[in-house]
C-alpha cells in the first residue's frame, strides 16, 4: 500500500528531480517542460557537458557556416542542441518558448532559419521550405542557414516526397548516403549532418550524473532531519558519489552501460536520466514507486528503507513488471540477468556465511558490513528462518532478497577481488570483463590483444565452422560439407587460414576506425579485400562459449547463424583469390578429395583421398 505523506520539508529540487523518474506523466521528457518548471521553481537546470555542441556553434560561427541536420532517436536531445545555438546567438527563451514551429535570427549576413521538429511541419510547409533548404545545401543560397532537427525516418520521408521535384535528388540523395554511411559530410554539400544517437552512452552517463549529484539543490537537504535518520535518498546520492579511493558503484553501472553500447543498444539522454532518478529516488511503496521528501518519515517508520536500494532500483525492482519491461534502459540492464544469475561462492557467502568459518571473513566484509542494504536485521531474521526449513513464504521471501543481495554485490565487490570473486558469473556474460578491459579497451589504446584470447575466439570459430570439437587455434579452418558451406557438420577441407601473418594471411582482433567497436579481420592475400565480423558482447561471449565446450546451436541460434553467414563471406573472398591465382591444370584424370580428420587432442589435419574416373 502507497505511503501517507507525513508533514516534512519538501525539498523543490527533489520534487523536480522525480518528474525525470519513470512515471505515468513524465513532463520532463521534454525540453519546453523542463525550461517552464525551472523558472516557475527557480532551480538552476541539469547542466551537463555534450559531445557536439562546441564544434556545431564553431560552424555557426565561421565565415562560410555550413546547414546542420540533427538526427537521432526520441530523447537523443535534439530539441535541447537546437535551444542552447537560439540562445547562444542572441534568441531570447521567451520566443523559443512560443508555439512557433521555425524560428530565424541573424547570423552576421546571413538568416539562422530553425526548425524544431521536421515532423510537426504539415506536407504543404514541407514542399515549400525543402526547397529553400535544398539552394542551402547545393551552395546556390548564402543568404540562409538552417538547422533542423528531424528524426532517421521522418527525415528520409520528407525528402523522398520532396524528391519528386527534380531539382532536389541530388540533396535526397546526399542526405541518404550520410545516413547510411554514418559519415558527417559529403564533398559539393553544404551541410552537416550529426546523428545524435553515436552519442556515447558511457560517456554521457558519468558527466550527467555528476551534474545531478552536484546540483546546489541538494542544499535543501543540509536542513532536513531526516537527513542524519537514514533517508534513504541521501543513502543513495552518497552510495552513488562514493569516495575518493572507492567509486565501485558508478564504475560499474558506468561499465554495463558501455557493454551495452558496445553491444548495438543505444540508450538516449533521456533514458540516462530517468536511470538516475529511479536510482536515487525508487521505492515500490512510494505514490509512483518514486519517494518524496513527505514520504521519508513513512519509510523510516517502517522499517522499509532497504527496498529503496540504489542497487535494487538500477535495474527498476521498484516498478511493476510492466512498466519496467517497457521502459528501454531497465529493459536493457536487466538483459545481463544480474540477480538472477549467480555463482556457488556467492549464494554460500550470502546464505551459509554467518556460520561457516571459512566464509565468515567475507561474510563480514561483503554483506555484515552494509547495515542499511546488506545485513540489516530484517535479512538476518529471514536468512536464520530460511536455513531452519521454516514456511514456504518465508523461503520465497528470502529467495527475493537474496536476488536484491546478488545485485549490490555486483556493485560492491572492491576490483581487486574480481577475479577471485568471478565478477561477471553474476551476469549471464561471464566473458563481459575480459571483453572490456582485455580487449576492447586494450585496442582503444593502440596495443594488441592478448595471444589467449585470438586463440580461444579461433578455437570457437573452427568447433562452428566445421561442426567438430576441434581445437586448433593457430588456423581458421574452411571446409565444407562438399558442396554446401553452412552445414553443421563440415568434414571436407577446402582451405586453412594462418592466424599469424604469413604470405598476406592473417586473423586478428582490431578496432574498427569508422565505427570504433572490436572487429574480427579475416585478410585472405593484399589483393584480396578484408572481412570483418563486428565482434559485439554477446558474438564474444558465443565463441568463448563455444571454445570452451559448449555446442554451436545451444547458447544462441542467432549468433549460430551469424557466424556461419560470416563464413559464407570468407569463401565469397577465397574464390576470388583463386580465381586471381595463375595455377596451371596438371591435365591428371583425377580429383583429390581432402577431409579432415580429428586426433586424439582434438587437433584437425587434412587426409587426401584420390579419385581416379
């Protein structure tokens, strides 16, 4: 049942801070809302650092300044970028604030045309500016430049109703090339186009929540009471701040959002934000699920202030099923089953520490040491009750909260304890550690990736590629089942590639320059263009898998076909060195046939069978 509001201090910064959190109105999705609230509130805004904003008022401001489209998905911020260059150049908040759909202001000879929203624009606006737009971009108008914000699709519809004037094609098609090569600028067009959402998540992330944490409104809270009571607001802004020598728990959340980036999901600002506020503020008894200050007191007096844990609210626990599945950043954090997924040496310090010597030091450092979300006395009285067979209920209360107990583990493990720990078994992508900080972030500092891991994701390829439990790591098998490429099972050798460079062969692990994600480069000869398989988090946990026993088609039918779709490409590449190779017929009336054949080591070699006809 929702708590009363008790008589206490109402810290306006907290209540704005909630409008961010997941609620059923969430005015301050939007940035008209957000600019009004703060105002009428007099708060200072969210003031955080964006990747692009200094290089596109650099463009506004240059002699020949270029048009700028800002793409991107919905909470990218394109409303905000178009906001702060209006201000930035003299345009006053009032007027931005008006229901005007295009705004203009001088630029020094020029007019700075805006328009907020390509999609609020009807079809007759539309065939009259995109026109005018077009002169821009060809280089034929000077006398305007305009910045218009417009989401992926909304902006290929536009012009491609607009491409039905002959004159525009060439603009239609430059602005779809920009998109789909991901590239900023084309040679001959007077425009730039940013896609906000290469917008870096772990990146973002750290700079918004320190605007969040630092934000002077937390002043309200110095006057409080409850402040010193255990609020379990405050509980969690310190928890998030950490210390100087120990900021564990934003490294982490820090390092799943990269994993998430790095595994193609893209989460907007706006979703960061929400992330933060349910953070900070979530309890599944507050009106919403979101505390406020009135609510603190109830929750003290209940002596339920562990279900407000930042941990538990990171992954939205503070939400109905629901709600939670439908929104995009819990929905994402809560795919690398933390909480869910566990280790043996985990569940028995949780469980069996209080009493079993060997574990009882950790026991005391990891879960006796947080009295406020670890083991309050509510937990001991349930682990005590769990481990004497007591009622069923009682079991599946405590199996709740030994999920809740796994999840603020993750965030509190110290780092030199990882590994003897094993970290990431609390996740279902037990690699995902070895996969941040021994590759990924090894190739964004220009140095090699460890021999062990190019040997095992070989290894891995070879088990799927010829569908045997082979274990060679210093080739890449072809083979075939002779006349088809993707059957499971593959015996008849057509072809080696050598891992270590040799004679213009090579596999290795780099970092790929225009999307700056691991890949996996297959070189076949110099001649001969290179193949790539984008190397995401879940391929990388795949072929570790698979390398290590596990069969090709039990963890992850996509993945499965994946690789095999990117082996269909590496034989693509081999007939085309072949068909460049001068080997001359030896006019012999017969056909070697080589199969492979596995040793007792599980080391593959060829075996020639010669057919005479």
């Amino acid at each position: 049942m929702p708590f009363q509001s008790s008589p206490c201090s109402a810290s306006e910064w907290i209540s704005f801070l909630r409008q961010y959190g997941p609620i059923p109105r969430n005015d301050n999705m939007y940035d008209e809302v957000i600019q009004r609230t703060l105002r009428r509130k007099k708060l200072q805004p969210i003031a955080f650092e964006t990747e692009y904003l200094g290089e596109l008022l650099d463009n506004f401001r240059s002699a020949s300044p270029k048009s700028v489209i800002l793409t991107g998905t919905a909470g990218d911020g394109k409303t905000y970028y178009c906001r702060q260059i209006w201000e930035e150049f003299g345009g006053s908040v009032d007027d931005w604030q008006k229901d005007s759909k295009i705004q203009r202001l001088v630029l020094g000879d020029r007019q700075l045309i805006i328009i907020k929203d390509l999609s609020e624009l009807t079809l007759e606006e539309k065939q009259s500016l995109l026109p005018q737009i077009a002169t821009a971009i060809l280089g034929t108008d000077t006398s305007n430049v305009y910045l218009i914000a417009a989401n992926d699709g909304q902006l290929v519809e536009a012009w491609a109703e607009a491409a039905q004037i002959k004159e525009l094609e060439p603009v239609r098609k430059a602005i779809e090339d920009l998109l789909v090569g991901d590239l900023r600028e084309l040679e001959g067009f007077q425009v730039k186009l940013y896609n906000l959402s290469r917008q870096s998540a772990a990146v973002l992330f750290p700079r918004i929540l320190k605007a969040v944490l630092e934000h002077p409104g937390w002043g309200d809270c110095n006057q409080c009471a409850y402040q010193s009571q255990g609020c379990p607001i405050w509980q969690n802004k310190q928890r998030l701040e950490g210390t100087d020598a120990d900021r564990t728990t934003r490294k982490r959340l820090t390092d799943l959002l990269e994993l998430c980036e790095l595994n193609q999901m893209h989460l907007p600002v706006r979703q960061l934000l929400l992330l933060v506020a349910n953070a900070l503020l979530g309890h599944p008894e507050a009106k919403d699920r979101l505390l406020n200050c009135r609510q603190v007191p109830d929750v003290i007096a209940a002596e339920t202030t562990s279900r407000a844990s930042l941990y538990r609210n990171i992954f939205g626990e503070n939400l109905p099923e629901r709600r939670r599945e439908s929104t995009e950043v819990f929905k994402v954090l809560r795919g690398f089953g933390i909480g869910a997924e566990t280790s043996n040496q985990i569940d028995n310090i949780l469980i069996f520490g209080a009493d079993d010597p060997e574990l009882q030091p950790l026991y005391t450092d990891l879960v006796l040491s947080d009295s406020f979300y670890g083991a309050d006395l509510k937990y001991q009285a349930q682990q005590r009750s769990y481990l004497e067979g007591d009622a069923a209920k009682g079991r599946e209360e405590f199996l709740g909260v030994l999920q809740a107990q796994r999840q603020r583990l993750f965030f509190n493990i110290p780092g030199d304890r990882t590994t003897d720990m094993k970290l990431w078994d609390l996740t279902i992508f037990q690699y995902a550690g070895e996969y941040l900080n021994d590759l990924y972030r090894v190739l964004q500092e220009g140095k090699k990736v460890p021999k062990s891991i190019t040997s095992r994701l070989i290894r891995g390829l070879n088990r799927i590629f010829t569908g045997l439990l082979v274990s060679n790591q210093d080739e890449l098998l072809l083979a075939t089942s002779g006349s088809y490429s993707q059957a499971r099972i593959s015996r008849v050798y057509e072809e080696s590639v050598s891992v270590a460079r040799k004679r213009g062969e090579s596999v290795s692990v780099e970092l790929d320059k225009s999307r700056k994600k691991p890949s996996l480069v297959v070189n076949l000869s110099p001649d001969v263009e290179p193949i790539r398989f984008n190397l995401t988090l879940t391929r990388y946990e795949y072929l570790s898998r698979v390398a290590e026993g596990a069969l090709p088609s039990s963890f992850s039918q996509e993945c499965y076909e994946d690789v095999l779709a990117f082996k269909t490409q590496v034989f693509k590449q081999l007939a085309v060195r072949q068909s460049m190779d001068d080997e001359d017929e030896d006019g012999e009336e017969a056909m070697n046939i080589r199969l492979l054949e596995v040793n007792s080591a599980g080391i593959a070699s060829e075996r020639t069978l010669e057919v005479y006809f």
